[in-house]
C-alpha cells in the first residue's frame, strides 16, 4: 500500500502509516515532483498528543525529555518555564557531527520520513514544526548533515540535530545549488523559524530516519544491481556461446527459493530471441564414436559457476530485498520516538523505539548479498578477458588490428579496467562486516547498548555504489566483447542494452581514458533508466 496520494499521483499525504520504500526513493532520488501534505487524520492524531502533553506538563510529573534532563540527566526535573529552552539546548548540545556531508538525496529521504515519523501523531509536537520540514522540500532547502556520529540508539541524534537546528533558523543548509545559513534561506523563500516547544526538539532528533533514508536508498539501488546481473549474466551467456538449458525453470523449481526461480527466469526472458545461445544438446555432438572409450570436446558442457551459478547468486540478493522491503517499511512508518504519549489511555510511555536494530540487520544483510554480485561479475570479466577462458576472444578485449600495423602490441584494451573492478569489489567486500556487532556503551552509561545502524546503513549504500561501478565496467566490456562476436545476432532486450549504452560508450579501438565511460554506466543502471529502455517496447 502506498501512502495515500491523488489519482494524478501529485500529492503524498503522510499519514505515518503508508508511507513505502519506492515513495521514499522516487521522493529523495529521482527528483519527483509531488506536494507533500499531511494527511488530516494524521492533524488529529497530533493535536491529541498536544493535548495530552500538556495536561501533563500542568499536572507536574516528571515527563522524560520534557521536564527533565536527557539521558543521565533523568533525574533532573525542571519547571515548564524552561521546557523550551531545554529543547534549543538540546538541539544544540547534539550537532556533534563529523565527516562528509550526506548527499542531497539522502538528506530530503531523511527530512520525508521524520517528517511521516510525526504524522503517526505520538510525539507530541505541533503541525508548525513538520509543515515547515515539508516546505523546506518544496523549496529545496536542504540541512547540511554530517554522515558521522551516530551510534544508532537514541536514534540518529547528531545528524537529526541539523534538521532540527535548520528549522530553528540555525546552522547552514544548501540553497540554490549554495551553502547558505539557514535563516537567510528560510527569509529568501519566504518562510519562517520555528521555536521549538517542550518535547518538540526531542521529536525531531530521537529516532532512526537518518539510517532509514541510506538504507531505503540503498535497497531501492540494489534493485538495480539486481537486474543489471542478470543483464551481465545474459550477455555473457550469449558473448560465450553458452547453454540456455542452465537457466532453464526445471533445475530452479527444485530448489525452490522464490528470488532463485525469479533471477532464472528473469534471464530467460533477456534471452529470447537470441541466436547466439545454444542448448545442452549442441555440445554434444555426434557423441563417441563406437568402440572409442576417450573423446575431447571442443569445450566443456557445463559453464563456471559465475555464469552458471548466477541466478543462485542473484537470486539471494532478491530474497533480501523482499523481506528488507518489509522491514524498512515497518521502519519508515514507526514512531521511533521517546517517550511516545498515547491520547486514547491518557499515558506516556518511555520506550526505546529509536533502536536502529532492525535497521542495523536489513543493512548488514543487504550489504552482503549486494557485495556477493559485484564479486560475481568480477569474475565473470575475468572470464571475458583471460584468452584461457574467453573462448576465442582477444586478451583484454583489445581491438584487432590488420597484420603488421604500427600499433601492434600497443594496446590494452580492458587490462586496467579489470584490475579496477578487482579493486572495488575488494573495497565492497571489505565493508560487509556486521558493524551491529560493535556495540559500545555510551552516554555515561546509559545508552549501554546501541545499534550502530547508521554506520550500517551507510556501509550498504557504499557498497550498493561500489558494486554499481562494477556493473558498470563489465557491462562495457561486455559491449566490446559483443562487437568482436558479432551484437547484431544478440537477443531483443540483450540488444536493446547494447544499443541503449553504445549511443553513449563507444568501441575501444585505442587505449583511452575509460572512467567517464564507466561511471556513466553506472548512473544509468542505479537511476533506472537502463532497465527502463531495456524493458521499453519502442527500442
């Protein structure tokens, strides 16, 4: 279920509920243009918590965060006169944080979700506060957030700060393409600061939407990655001549995992139509002769594993992404707030929503698989690139040249490439090391045991990029294999991707700087729009 939007798909109304991953990433990532309203069941929801906190800051029990101190400093109740001041303080004390600064699409996917974290209606803050984190996005006033500092519990804290602090008129954010402060950029689109009420400063930093947004974007690019192996696979299958029969559905129905049986098929279709692949039986032969008991074929009837294995291997990547989509989905659509007031009981409740576990899981989990893909597409440009296993195709891809030419032992073709796509999947590999492993006790004590989701998140994400380098490489070595075989004989869609890239990398006749070349590639499959003309019918 989406979250609830006009038939014209103009609007996304946050009800804290139905907010998904594709929402969050067609949002953040791809530049769609939607206005963002609060749903007004969500309103009520939120005006009833005022309500409640209210009547209980009256009452004079200490509230946690609201007239008492945070963290260790519990046990420190204030009057209602300073519960303001607490929460500009407290945004304040927390912009702590270090490191580059997290990239324009993973800020407005974190500005979105908080923003759907509020609309659950249990963090007691006001509609002022979150329409203004709403009209920022429209006018594209982003929070320059540090990506370190974050340990994952109480949530992301130190980079939620900076949305806060924004909203305050404080800090700096990017305006016009700008580093701007950020009152000047409120002032110049016509908006104003808010001052944050008691709890409200809390609201907005003590949850998980920093992690949440590296994390779904990270998810929605594996995607990606996903059906680019299985372009590779395809293409490599047919540059190789190889046998359709391995991705045939009989072998995959029985080992029934759903994203093993999608991948296979998913390859299948890539091939159609193609009259470069062949089948099982045109490896045999005329078989041996009778009264032979030794025969050498030509080639063995059964390809590498990184060819033959791929949809094995894909295929985990899918079963991941199906059940990280749930997981981010219950993540994106939480209150992961303290404490979290509950106007139908007239209770507060302190809890530890703003744990980054689940986060911290689907991100180690998703960093992994991701990581296996970019390992088996270096190897299968291994294969196109090695004379002893290339079948017949020059070493290194290199261009032929006619007999005696100046140039002749010159060129290197996809040497170098090769070498960095060893380097990359290395670096990926490196980083799929469960950081929730890492746990640290923190804040005197208190937060004694933490997630590290954030630095789990963002881990993925590097690798999801990583990987789509990767990608990128092999898919253009995998075009110059196809020109030295022949690209006209390739199937439909294994054809449309040939077309689609070559309009923009061309044959390497020469050694050449390739890295524009590459991460070009890589742009197109993360964004989508390889797949897209792949799958279009116009091609």
């Amino acid at each position: 279920m989406h979250a609830k939007r006009t038939a014209t798909e103009s609007e996304l109304r946050l009800d804290g509920h139905s907010l998904t991953p594709v929402d969050v990433h067609m949002f953040s990532a791809l530049g769609a243009e939607r206005k963002l309203l609060l749903a007004e069941d969500a309103v009520l929801r939120m005006k009833r918590s005022l309500e409640l906190k209210d009547t209980l800051i009256a009452s004079g029990i200490p509230i946690y965060g609201v007239t008492t101190g945070f963290g260790d400093s519990s046990n420190q109740q204030i009057g209602s006169e300073k519960t303001a001041a607490l929460q500009r303080n407290l945004v304040r004390f927390l912009r702590v944080g270090t490191g580059p600064m997290a990239p324009d699409d993973v800020v407005r996917a974190t500005m979105l979700i908080r923003a759907n974290c509020a609309a659950r209606g249990h963090s007691a803050i006001r509609q002022e506060p979150v329409r203004l984190i709403l009209d920022m996005l429209h006018h594209g006033i982003l929070p320059r957030i540090p990506e370190r500092g974050s340990v994952g519990a109480s949530g992301d804290l130190a980079p939620l700060s900076y949305v806060a602090a924004s909203l305050m008129g404080e800090g700096s954010v990017t305006y016009q393409g700008a580093r701007t402060a950020a009152d000047e950029a409120l002032r110049s689109a016509g908006l104003e600061p808010v001052k944050l009420q008691a709890k409200e400063g809390l609201a907005l930093v003590n949850g998980t939407s920093f992690m949440a947004a590296y994390l779904t974007l990270a998810w929605a690019e594996a995607r990606e990655i996903a059906w680019g192996a299985e372009l590779c696979t395809a293409l490599a299958a047919e540059i190789r001549g190889s046998s359709r029969d391995q991705f045939s559905a009989f072998p995959h129905a029985n080992k029934p995992h759903p994203g093993q049986i999608e991948s296979a098929r998913n390859i299948r279709e890539l091939l159609e139509g193609s009259c470069m692949i062949r089948s099982d039986r045109d490896f045999w032969g005329e078989g041996m002769a009778e009264g032979s008991d030794y025969l050498e074929l030509s080639r063995g009837v059964q390809d590498p594993y990184s060819v033959r294995c791929a949809p094995h291997v894909i295929g985990v990547l899918r079963d991941t992404l199906q059940w990280t989509e749930q997981w981010i989905s219950n993540e994106i659509n939480s209150a992961n707030d303290n404490p979290l007031f509950d106007a139908d009981s007239s209770t507060v409740h302190n809890s530890g929503n703003f744990y980054g576990g689940h986060v911290a899981q689907a991100a180690g989990a998703l960093a992994a698989t991701v990581a296996g893909i970019g390992d088996l597409l270096d190897r299968q440009l291994q294969l196109l690139v090695d004379p002893k296993f290339n079948l017949g195709l020059p070493a290194n891809l290199t261009a032929e040249l006619p007999a005696g030419h100046a140039a002749a032992g010159l060129h290197h073709g996809f040497k170098g490439a090769q070498i960095a796509a060893s380097a990359l999947t290395a670096e990926a590999l490196h980083l799929t090391m469960p950081v929730s492993s890492f746990s640290r006790s923190t804040e005197a004590h208190n937060q004694d045991k933490v997630s590290m989701g954030t630095i789990g998140a963002r881990h993925a994400r590097t690798v999801v990029r990583l990987v789509g380098e990767v990608t990128g490489i092999h898919l253009s070595a995998l075009c110059q294999a196809a020109d030295i075989v022949g690209a006209g004989d390739l199937a439909t869609r294994t054809g449309r991707a040939y077309r689609f890239l070559r309009n923009v990398v061309p044959f390497v006749r020469e050694d050449r700087p390739m890295d524009e070349d590459f991460a070009q590639i890589a742009q197109m499959l993360l964004n989508g729009s390889l797949r897209r003309a792949v799958e279009s019918t116009e091609s």
